[in-house]
C-alpha cells in the first residue's frame, strides 16, 4: 500500500530530537525528526542516513582522534558508520529524515 507523508518540511515536534518513525524498511526505520538545538556526541550501533529535510546543520565528527565539520544544507545527506561519533548543531530550527537500523 502507498503512503504519503505530508508537510515533512514543516513539522514539528514537542521536544527537540524527538519525532515520529514514518516508516520501517526492511531492518530500519525512517525517523522524521525536529530540531532547534545541538544533540550530544554519540556512537550509533548502525549505519546511520542523515538527510536534512529543512533548514541547516553542522555535523562535527571524530575520525582517529581528529575532529572534523561539514555543513549540510537543505537537501544534503550524511552516511555516519556504525561506531563513528558525531554530534549535529543545527543553525535554527532543522528538519531531519534519519534512516537507520531498527532499534530492539
């Protein structure tokens, strides 16, 4: 069955980093999260998909010890690997689609 996920640009949730999962694909959801403020270093315990929806982020990662930016624009993606640690600062208010592995 076809679903259509309507005003993704615009949505909002309650809480920053908080937001519903639009869909499960195979092994992994699809999260649509909102976001107005940094996140916290963190390693994910899969590859993780980050596509910016709306607005802008700065994505900081550490490879080898060595920390690193990249800004993401509207429309831009990120492949973050299983264990790579990250942390994204969004500049205002941000719309993201995260695809990774379903949580047990």
């Amino acid at each position: 069955m076809v679903e259509i996920v309507s005003n993704v640009a615009s949505f909002r949730a309650d809480e920053p980093w908080d937001g519903p999962t639009v869909a499960r694909l195979g092994g992994a959801d699809a999260m649509l999260i909102w976001a107005d403020r940094p996140y916290h270093w963190h390693r994910n315990q899969a590859d993780e998909l980050f596509c910016v929806v709306s607005g802008r982020v700065e994505m900081h990662y550490r490879s080898d010890g060595e920390e690193s930016s990249a800004w993401l624009e509207q429309g831009d993606m990120m492949l973050i690997r299983e264990g790579e640690e990250h942390v994204a600062f969004p500049e205002g208010e941000a719309r993201f689609l995260i695809v990774a592995a379903a949580q047990q």
